[in-house]
C-alpha cells in the first residue's frame, strides 16, 4: 500500500529552514537528477551521469567528500571504509578506469593476533579458547549456507537472532559474550542472523581471495572521482526539506538554498534521511525503514607509538581483549609500518561516548599499559573518531533486526521521484562494493534500462 506521508522531525535541520531569515534565501537551481550525498555511491552515479547528456547536480551536506570513506587529514590516518576485495567487480573497473595504484595488504592483514581475556594475556591465539573472533567462525563454520549472493533478504525461516543461531551451534551464554566483542554488530543479541548469512554469502560468492587499499589512501580514489566531473559537488549543502508533491521534486538546504529537479536520488543513511522533512510517497515497509534501521555504532581511537613495544615483550601487537578496549590492532597499510587503533564495536561503544578526548586518552593509555607494561611511555593519542555520534552518516554500516529483511525489497524501489541508492539498498554485495553496485541500478532506472 503506497501512503503520502510527511516524516517530520524537530531536528536541528529543520528548525534551522523553518526560521531563515527571507533575506537568506536563496534563488531555486533547476536540473534534470539531483544527487544527494557525495560518499561513493553519489560521486559514482555522477561519474556514469557524465558519460550521458543527463544534466546532474551533487548535493553534499558536509565540507569533504568521500562520506564513510574518510582519510583525517589532521591526524593522518584512514577512518572509515578503505579495505577491497580484487573480486568487487564494479569497483575494480572504477579503478582501472581511473588508474589508481592499489596495495595488496592481504598476508600482513594475517599477521598473529593475541587475546586479553579475565586479565590474562594470551600470546598466541591458537593457545586461548577464549577467541572471540575464533569461537564466532567455529559457530559460522557449522551453519549451512545461502545459495545466491541476494537471496538474503528472502529467507523469512532464517530470519532469528544471531545469538539463538550461535547458540544452537554450541556457544555457551559466557561464550556468546565474548563474540560480541568480535562480532561486527550493535549486539549479538538484537541483531538478526541474516546479517552473518550475508556476510557469508558475500564471502563465498565474491571469492575475493587478495585485500587491497588505495595507494596514497582513500582520499585519492575519491577525489579522482571527482576529478571526472564536469562540474564541482556542492558542499556544506545539509538537505533538510524533499518535497515531491508537484511535478518537480524540490529539495532544501539549511543554507536556505533550494533546488528543484525531475528525479532525486538519495544516497543519505536511513539515519540522516530520518532527520529530513519529506513529502512524497512511501510503502509502510519504506517508511518502517526510513525510520528504524539502525547502523553499527563504530569508535576507534588512533594511537602512536614511539618504540615497538610489541618487540620487547615478544607479544603480537593486535589484540583481542574483554576490556571496554575491545580490539587493540595494527591498522597500516604498509607492510614495515605499524598504525595503532582501539576498535570497539556497538554497544561497547557507549563507555567512551559521555568522555572528553582528555579522558579517553588517559583511558587508552593506561588500559594499554595494564595490559603489556612493555608499552609504558612509548604509546601517544591520536584522536578518536566516533562513527555513532558522527553526524553525517550517525553509524557504520546498516544493520538489520529480526524481521527487518522483509521489508528490503520495497526499500531499493523508486517511489514518485525519488531513488534511492548507497550501501544499505543494494541487494547484493556489502560495503563498498554495494554503494558501487546501487549507484549502477539506480543508472540503469534513470536511463530506463532493466
Ligand atoms: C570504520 C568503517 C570501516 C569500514 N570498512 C570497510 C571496508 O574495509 N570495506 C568495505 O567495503 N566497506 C567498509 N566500510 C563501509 C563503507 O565505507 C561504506 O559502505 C561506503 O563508504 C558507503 O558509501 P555510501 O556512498 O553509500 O554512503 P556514505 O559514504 O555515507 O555517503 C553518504 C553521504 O551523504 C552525506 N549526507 C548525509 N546526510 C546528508 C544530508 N542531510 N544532506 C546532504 N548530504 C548528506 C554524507 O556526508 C555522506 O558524504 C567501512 C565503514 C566504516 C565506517
């Protein structure tokens, strides 16, 4: 059933339109497609746009582009997505296509891990049965799996927590707590098993077998995206308004500016699109999502080290461990250099939330130094980048609960005007790769192919 409905939310976006001075406001720009978002998923469609005579603006609500792929200039590192597999089809062909060097990371991804579980340091992980990311993949490897890389969204009998699934394949309680730290979700006990099932399927089917990053980070691929459009992103362009009830589709910023277009195609999370006012037509499955899906909340707090502590105890520098920590990793893209970051996952991350980066850093580091005293005086803060609270994106990756795979197919579907691409639409792959693949089918449903 398609409803007309008007999501209004008092956020900041919208108070900050609702009360613009008139002197503010700002001529409406015409066009044929207008983009919103200027992560992978737009900046790509704009790269196939330039390729027809479709007129296009992009519209991008914050002051860089590149959206959950995200080189910090201020401390260095990559924080956000960067990792491709040599079998993500579309991306490679960008790739080649703009002739981007990449580095194949994959045999030092493997280097040894240790594990930190009830205040004790295991060297080796082979040696502790405590693994949380070892038990997940034993209780992983006794799960039959999906047949068809999209068949994930259409298995309602599969469709259970991810904590009963572990269970019925032998996890104790005290183990499924431990996976949880390892677990690339909010919480092992609220999330739905088809996430892992996909997961899976996305593993086995895509067969990627190499790792690979971006040569010079990902901050070069996306501005050689860039680089092949005809005419710059706008940024600082915060959507707060779609309103699709004439025959163009007016879109409004809090800068007061206004935009009217024949299609719009929102590449927004579901967590920021929930924030805009919007007058169009969705199905109630459309309109559950819009408002409901959640995002892995991700916080990773950025290290240096001065001397290679991992040396002198003769201890693996990344490890697991059960302290609010969660993951302490090596994080580098080169083989010789070391990149220190603490990974912590979902819920987890709520500890670190209410403290001031003074705070964390103290946290870090004398967590750090209770557990492998060879690091005392030789670890440095970073900075912190909180996924969850960032504004722009408010979460990782999308993440779907017990009977939210159901309403994915009405999701990805074109309603009046308005389509719909990025990560969380794409029926196929994970990641990266699926901004790439929903930017290609919302293409073809612009130029009406199949
Ligand atoms: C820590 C982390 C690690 C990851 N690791 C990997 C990995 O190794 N491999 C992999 O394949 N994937 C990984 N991912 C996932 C991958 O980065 C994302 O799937 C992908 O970058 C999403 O691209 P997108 O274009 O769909 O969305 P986004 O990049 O989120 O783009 C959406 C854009 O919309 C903008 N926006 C939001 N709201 C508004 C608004 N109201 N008005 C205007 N603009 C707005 C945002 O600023 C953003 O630029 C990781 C993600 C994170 C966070």
């Amino acid at each position: 059933m398609k409803r007309r409905t008007f999501i209004q939310k008092t956020s900041v976006a919208g108070l900050a339109s609702s009360f613009m001075p008139m002197a503010c406001v700002q001529p409406v720009l015409d066009t044929e497609i207008l983009i919103l978002g200027g992560g992978v998923s737009g900046l790509y469609l704009a790269n196939l746009l330039e390729k027809t005579d479709k007129d296009y603006i992009l519209l991008e609500g914050s002051n860089r582009l590149g959206g959950r792929m995200f080189t910090r200039q201020d401390i260095n590192r990559e924080v956000g997505g960067r990792g491709i597999g040599d079998r993500y089809l579309q991306l490679m062909k960008l790739i080649k296509e703009l002739d981007i060097n990449m580095i194949d990371i994959t045999d030092y991804m493997r280097e040894p891990t240790a594990v930190y579980v009830d205040g004790k340091l295991y060297p080796q992980w082979s040696e502790s049965t405590t693994n949380p990311s070892r038990l997940q993949f034993k209780a992983l490897g006794k799960v039959k799996q999906l047949t068809a890389l999209d068949e994930w969204y259409q298995r309602p009998d599969l469709d259970e927590l991810y904590s009963e699934l572990l269970k019925s394949k032998g996890l104790t309680e005290q183990e499924l707590n431990l996976v949880n730290i390892s677990a690339n979700y909010n919480d092992i006990r609220e999330t739905s098993a088809i996430n892992a099932y996909h997961s899976m399927a996305f593993r086995k089917f895509n067969g990627s077998k190499r790792v690979l990053n971006f040569e010079g980070g990902t901050k070069t691929f996306i501005d050689a995206i860039a680089d092949t459009l005809s005419k710059p992103v706008l940024k600082n362009k915060m959507v707060n308004t779609i309103d699709d009830s004439d025959n163009k589709i007016t879109v409004r910023c809090n800068d007061g500016s206004s935009y009217k277009a024949k299609k719009v195609v929102s590449t927004l999370p579901f967590t920021t699109l929930r924030d805009v006012k919007m007058n169009t037509t969705f199905t109630a499955n459309q309109e559950k999502a819009i408002k409901e899906l959640q995002y892995t909340a991700i916080t990773q707090i950025h290290l240096n080290h001065k001397e290679a502590f991992w040396e002198h105890d003769k201890t693996p520098l990344s490890m697991w461990t059960d302290t609010p920590l969660e993951r302490i990793m090596n994080v580098s893209s080169d083989p010789v250099e070391k990149e220190i970051a603490c990974w912590i996952n979902g819920k987890g991350t709520a500890f670190f939330d209410t403290m001031s980066e003074t705070e964390i850093a103290k946290y870090t580091i004398d967590k750090i130094n209770e557990i492998r005293p060879s690091s005392v005086g030789k670890i440095e803060y970073l900075g912190t980048q909180n996924w969850g609270k960032y504004p722009f994106n408010k979460g990782a990756y999308v993440e779907f609960g017990v009977g939210q795979p159901s309403w994915f197919k009405d999701m990805i579907r074109p309603t009046g005007n308005m389509h719909f691409a990025g990560e969380h639409v794409a029926s196929k792959s994970r990641g990266i790769e699926a901004a790439a693949e929903s930017a290609q089918r919302v293409f073809s449903e612009l130029m009406n192919k199949k």
